[in-house]
C-alpha cells in the first residue's frame, strides 16, 4: 500500500501544473529558429525572465543567477500552436461524462463557451507538451446527435486560447473566434442540405445585424422576433464588427466560395478550416486575405466534399499567398503537428513556411501574434529544444518551457515506461 501511496503521490506531483514564480533561464549555444525577421541565429542564446523573452543573439550576456539549458548541436524554436483542438474538454470522447465540446440541445450555440469546461488538468496536457506543444485553441464542435425532425444552427460556438503550462492563468484569451460548418455537417444540422445550413446563418446574421441596429427597440418589446435569442445575439456583434474571427468548416472548394460570398456580404472576416480542396480557390482566398486552418496529411477522399485531397494543398495554397496553419484534429496527438509539416515540406512547402504554420500563424490568424509565435524580447517566453530538425520525425523535444518555466519533462506515459523498463525490479506484493 505504501508503495503504491508513493507511486501515485509521485505521479502527480510530476504531472501536477506548474505554479511556481517564473525565474531567469538562459537557453545556450543552440541554433535559433526566430520564426522573426532574424530568421536563423546560429550559435545563440535565448534568455527568458519574467515570463517573456528578454533576448536572443550569439553576445547575450547571461547573468549569474540564470538556470542554464545547454542546446549545442541543438535546434530551438517556438513553441508549437495548436490552432484546433479540444485539449481540456474532451478526455475520452466515446465516455459522455467527459466531452464538453458541444450541447446536446439546440438552445444556445452562438454564445455557447467552452472556456468555462476547460479542465487545465486534462491528463493530454503532459502528453502534448513534452513534444513541444505549448499552446492551443480550444474549439467547440457541432452537436454529436440529433433527435429524429430536430435542426441545429451551423454557428457552434466560442473557442479560447489555453497554454499547456499550467497554473491559474492558463487561458491566454476567451472568445478569441466563433466556429460555424457549412460542410456535409453543416447540411445535417440543418436537415439535410447545405443550403439549409447557408440559410439558417444568413438569418442569424441578419437577426443578429438588425439586433445591432435597434436594441433600444428590442429591449423596449418593440421589434420583432429574433431566431436567436439574446446571449447568442450579443455573442455575434464581435464578428459583425470583424473583431472575432468566424471559422467556418469546409472542404469543398463551393462551400469555401459560399463562406466567402456570406463574409463580402456582412463585412467578416472569416477563417476556412478544413480546406480539402481549398488549394482549387487559393487565388480567391488570397484577394480576400482569408487564411486556411488544414491538416496537410490529408490526400484520401473519406467523403465526396473531399474529392479534391492532396499532399500539395499547403504548398499550392502559400504559393498562392494564403495564410496556412495546420491542425491534424487529433487533441491525444497534437504533437504529431511537426510531422505533419514535415509531409508538407516533403510535398513542396518551404520549411521555414511549414515551421511558421505551426508556431506564428495560429498566433496570427487570432490576433495574438503581439505576444506569441516568434522568438523575440518581450514575447511570452515558449520555447522548445529539439534534439535536432523538429519536422522529422526520430526528432524530440529535449527541453520545453511555458511562460518562463522549465516543464517536467513527464507525462503518464513516461512514468509508465520507467516504471516497467526494468522488468527485474522488485514488485509490490500485489504483483506476486
């Protein structure tokens, strides 16, 4: 009993987050990866303090009192930037009591948060960020399952930004982007056609637009009904204003032309996710400046709107001058993010575009790229030292750290491994 006692009080304490006060950490002799107008600093150190990047360069000088990371020979980026995911509230997502990323009902969806289900003790967070993951965005998803003659709205909900370093201020921003699917998805929720799906957001646009111009009167009981009702009307204005983003799910390149005629029409600005055959209208994305969240892995038609995969699509969309980040969609294995980018370069994007949409392009795509995604002073010091080049896949992260702190290099797998490594270690009793 003692010894299990032991063995799970270790567990989580290794696994536990991390509060302690962030301290000075000088990060030495590594090539430097800036994702910045530095691009490649050979040979350089980068010094954290207080949470945030202080320095970078080959003559910083490094204080006496700094914990020192030796990354010789080593590679050193940014941290990784999950820019789809559903770390923290989805643990296991066939047991119900442990998805949190949509509501069975149909009553609220635009206001629908999944910022206040965020467990920052998810046992996927050690996992993830031991491979370099050091932030996400946490996103809802449209209801699971219908009742028979039952629609839903193709507008989701609201997705925040968490880093995985734990502590009390693990959300980095709330509301950062409202998600919508006008995919085959989006056709379910709607009873069946896309156009059911375009419809249904036209109107809650269009209730939400007329809510904007006439509150006075609606609060007065002197407007009409609205197909929303008030906390999703109120949750709208940012994306009518194009201060939030709306990310809409499509693959098929017209259902990506049909988001970009809703968003010319309103005056959004929208991000595609998904993307199968985004490459088929890179140019029109380009003109609208419209970015592209996609899984570069993906070149199999699982369904018809996806007929147009290809390994390319990331790099036929960034020729084309499109902002890509990549998301595989998979919260157990966010870490696969680098592998992924390096299928990318394998097919034709350039590797420092493949490391950019891993790091500042989510960053960028929902207005954090003031504080995260490049190496430079006065940026939230996530750093990872990778044992050599990140996008190849017999590479692994040697050190991360998260806001300024060092991370316990530990997950339950981890614990496992070393536990049961030695097969001729003595056991518990109850093992015998």
């Amino acid at each position: 009993m003692r010894y299990r006692t032991a063995l799970w009080l270790y567990v989580l304490a290794a696994l536990a987050p991390m509060y302690a006060a962030a301290e000075t950490i000088a990060i030495v002799g590594g090539n430097v990866y800036t994702v910045a107008t530095h691009g490649l600093v050979e040979g350089a150190t980068v010094l954290v303090r207080d949470g945030k990047v202080a320095a970078v360069g080959s003559d910083v000088e490094i204080p006496p009192d700094a914990t020192r990371i030796d990354a010789h020979g080593k590679v050193v980026t940014p941290g990784l930037f999950d820019p789809l995911s559903y770390i923290g509230i989805v643990e296991i997502s066939l047991v119900e009591e442990t998805f949190d990323a949509s509501p069975s009902g149909v009553r609220y969806n635009a206001a629908f948060d999944v910022a206040d289900a965020i467990n920052p003790r998810s046992t996927l967070i050690p996992i993830n960020r031991i491979e370099g993951v050091t932030r996400v965005l946490v996103a809802p998803q449209p209801p699971q399952a219908l009742q028979p003659g039952q629609t839903a709205s193709p507008i989701v909900g609201l997705g925040a930004v968490m880093h995985l370093g734990g502590g009390d201020d693990y959300l980095v921003a709330r509301d950062v982007a409202l998600f919508a699917v006008l995919d085959e998805a989006g056709a379910a929720l709607a009873g069946g056609s896309r156009a059911g799906a375009m419809l249904s957001l036209e109107e809650a646009l269009q209730d939400a637009e007329d809510y904007r111009d006439h509150r006075a009167a609606f609060e007065q009981r002197a407007r009409r009904d609205y197909s929303l009702g008030r906390l999703d009307l109120d949750a709208l204005q940012p994306v009518l204003a194009a201060k939030t983003p709306l990310v809409i799910h499509a693959d098929r390149a017209s259902d990506i032309e049909a988001a970009l005629r809703v968003a010319a029409r309103h005056g959004l600005r929208i991000v595609i996710s998904g993307g199968t055959e985004a490459w088929m209208v890179a140019e029109q994305l380009a003109k609208a400046q419209v970015p592209v969240i996609l899984d570069p892995l993906q070149d199999l038609p699982e369904r018809f709107e996806q007929l147009g995969a290809t390994l390319e699509n990331a790099a036929r969309l960034n020729a084309a001058g499109v902002t890509i980040a990549f998301s595989i969609g998979d919260s157990h294995n966010a870490r696969n993010l680098k592998q992924s980018a390096g299928n990318a370069v394998a097919y034709g994007l350039p590797w420092p575009a493949a490391l950019a949409a891993i790091t500042l392009n989510p960053a960028r795509i929902f207005g954090l790229d003031s504080r995260l995604g490049t190496l430079e002073p006065g940026k939230d010091a996530d750093v990872v030292v990778w044992s050599g080049d990140p996008l190849e896949v017999t590479t692994f992260a040697d050190q991360v750290v998260i806001n300024g702190h060092i991370v316990p290099m530990v997950s339950r797998q981890t614990l496992l491994r070393d536990r049961y490594l030695d097969l001729k270690r003595p056991s518990p009793p109850a093992y015998h």
